[in-house]
C-alpha cells in the first residue's frame, strides 16, 4: 500500500487500510459474516451503475448482505418458497408484512387467537390507521367466518397456526381456498411449529412468517424474524424493510444460519419429548386439559408430527401453577421458546399479559394455563421433573 504521493504511508493511514485487500481462494466452511454497512466502490461510474441497477447486493447492509442472505435462501428452501426477507425480530417481520400488503381502505381478518404482541399491534393498527379496518374471529370460527361471506375489501387473513399459547391448529388448506375466493391473501405465522414440522405455503397459504428468535436459531442468543413467500410479494415487504429499517444484523444472522443448520435434528428430539410429556400430563390427576397439536385431527393431517409446543392448565389456578413453577428444577422458567433448553412460562402474567382477563378467558387462557417448550434434554428426565413438581401443587 502506497500513499497519493508515492511515499510510504503514515502509521494511522496504515491502521485504517493495511491487509484489506486479501482474495480467499476457496470457499468457506462456515457461514462467513459481512461484518460491514457499506461496500466500497472503484470509482464514480461503479457507484451509480450499482445503485441505479435494482440489485441490492454489496450496497448497503441496510438493503442486504450476504450473511443475511444465507439466511433468506435457507428459509426459501425449507418452506418450498421462491424467496424470502429477513428482519431483526418476528414483530418486525410481522408489522411489515402487514404494512406492504394493506392500503387505505382494506380489510384486515385476522384471527383473535394471537400471540400478546401481535394483537397489540393489531389493537394499534385500529386505533392509529382507522382507514384500514381489522376484524377479528375466533380461530375456531375463522374458515366458517369466510364460508359465510366476508366483506369485499378484505385483502388479508392472517393467523397463526398452531397458535401461541395454547397451540390451536386451523385447517390452513380450508381456509386458504376460501380467502383466495374471496380475494385475499393468506398470511400465516408458522413459529410455533417450525418448518421443519410444518409448511404452510404447500396447504395454500401465500405467505409464511416465523420469529426466527425460537425455533430456526433454537439457541436463546439472538432476536429475529423472517418472512417467506413468492418473488413478487416479497420485494414488497423487503421496501418495507429497508425503509423501515428492520434490517437483521449479520452477525444475528450467522447465528440464525448456524442454528437452521441441525433445525432437523433438534425437532426430532424436541417432538419426541413433547409428546411424551403430552400422554403424560393428560392422565395426571392435576391437570384438567393438555393442548397439544398431536390430540388434534386437524394437526396431525397438516403437520409431520405434533411440534415441540404444549400447553396445559392446572386444576388448582394461579396458586397452583405459580407453586409449580417454583418446584421445578430442569424446567428453565423463560418467557420464550424453541431453545434446546426446556422452559414454561404463564401466559396469562408474560405473552398475554396484554389482554383483559374476559378477553383470555374467551381464548382459553387462564391463571392456570402453563405453556411448554419442550428441548433436548432426556425424555426421562423431563417427565421426572413434572412429576417431582406437581406433587407440591394442591
């Protein structure tokens, strides 16, 4: 490296610039990180031929990067989707996928049985934007509410399934037809079974969400979202991405990536201890109902297996579920999921804390209500952890 003048440069120059130059001869094993916001451009003419392009790579990190890109391409490839946007969380994900497919003067259906934070954006979108308009139905009730008629400005359905907390499963394949014949689009937020359960683009759906923050990174160390969906939709919600700003950092994205890599392998063994702790919760004397995608017909004919995900309610209430928690040993107590740690949290106090007790208590959601996440510990040791447990509860 040599300065303008041909001198040798200065130390601080030298700092900034010295080995920045290398070319890799062979491709890396690992996901590499993009480290950077910027790229840099040879001269005048490159810059304006790059910006003026359309093609977002090696612009700004903002727009995209090739770390995140890996990201993008391996959700595409796992839920059978022509691409894909990342973001740096699941509400990001969400508010933007939303956003790029309303106007002023839509209708929005949506599912009432959604994760606390959705609804609250949900509540804001009514009360900030009255021009467009947000119904809600039940879960249960939502393909009989579009058999029945909607009304013709509504563009987008949009649910989870299986829902959070209590893992209520909608016949996506049902409900997708009927929005597509009254003209709107299908939105579904897939997080709480992963893709490696369940791909809802294949029963119909257009699009598919997911809070890359459980299950895809599946290690508790990092906060993202994704959404996938056909060539055309996505470029919509990936403006609304970059001129919103939720870009997903690339060193997060490396983790994400890292994480989707044994997303397989980690579902098998979580799936597996979930539905032994389902059989087993069901038949114990102090839990009145277990929810579980496995007890449920339409779940088991949309999804390879019953998820990770469980949910039950304690006889005894709050006081109960409270004394529960505080037994347990291997359960880790977190207000998240997907992580190959075990954990339970109450809805009721955390995620859903946001709607009145009438409103959870029309979703199923009680003082009582404990939702699982079932890791890769041993099978044998989990259960003996709910056993030792409920003994203290009355």
């Amino acid at each position: 490296m040599t300065s303008p003048s041909s001198r040798p440069p200065g130390p601080g120059t030298r700092a900034v610039h010295a080995g920045e130059r290398q070319e890799v001869p062979r491709r890396p094993a690992a996901i590499p990180i993009y480290q950077t916001a910027p790229y840099l451009f040879r001269d005048a003419d490159e810059l304006a031929t790059a910006f003026a392009s359309g093609d977002l790579t090696a612009l700004y990190s903002r727009y995209a990067n090739p770390t995140v890109r890996v990201v993008e391409e391996k959700l595409a490839a796992l839920e059978g989707a022509e691409d894909a946007v990342a973001f740096a969380s699941g509400m990001g994900a969400i508010a933007a996928t939303l956003g790029a497919l309303l106007a002023s003067g839509d209708r929005l259906l949506a599912a009432a049985d959604l994760y606390g934070g959705t609804h609250s954006w949900l509540a804001w979108l009514g009360e900030r934007h009255p021009e467009v308009a947000v119904d809600r139905v039940p879960l249960a009730a939502l393909a009989d509410t579009l058999a029945a008629g909607v009304p013709p400005d509504t563009r987008v359905v949009y649910l989870e399934s299986p829902s959070n907390p209590l893992l209520a499963c909608a016949d996506l394949r049902r409900v997708a037809g009927l929005a597509h014949a009254a003209g709107a689009r299908v939105a579904v937020d897939s997080t709480m079974a992963s893709p490696a359960v369940q791909n809802p683009l294949a029963l119909g759906a257009d699009l598919v969400i997911h809070s890359a923050t459980k299950y895809l990174a599946g290690h508790s160390d990092v906060t993202a979202g994704i959404v996938a969906g056909d060539r055309a939709t996505v470029a919509e919600i990936r403006r609304a991405m970059m001129w919103g700003g939720a870009c997903l950092d690339p060193h997060a994205a490396f983790l994400v990536g890292r994480g989707m890599k044994t997303l397989t392998l980690r579902l098998e063994r979580q799936a597996a201890n979930a539905a032994r702790l389902a059989d087993f919760l069901r038949a114990h004397p102090k839990v009145s109902r277990v929810h579980y995608p496995g007890f449920d017909p339409v779940g088991r004919a949309q999804m390879r297996n019953g998820g990770a995900m469980l949910a039950f309610d304690l006889a005894g209430g709050g006081a109960a579920a409270a004394a529960f928690l505080g037994r347990l040993e291997v359960f880790q107590i977190i207000p998240s999921l997907g992580g190959v740690e075990s954990g339970v949290m109450l809805p009721a106090v955390t995620s859903h804390r946001q709607l009145t007790p009438a409103q959870r208590a029309a979703q199923g959601i009680h003082d009582g209500t404990v939702r699982v996440s079932c890791g890769i510990e041993d099978g044998d040791d989990l259960e003996a952890d709910l056993e030792q447990a409920l003994q203290e509860v009355r």
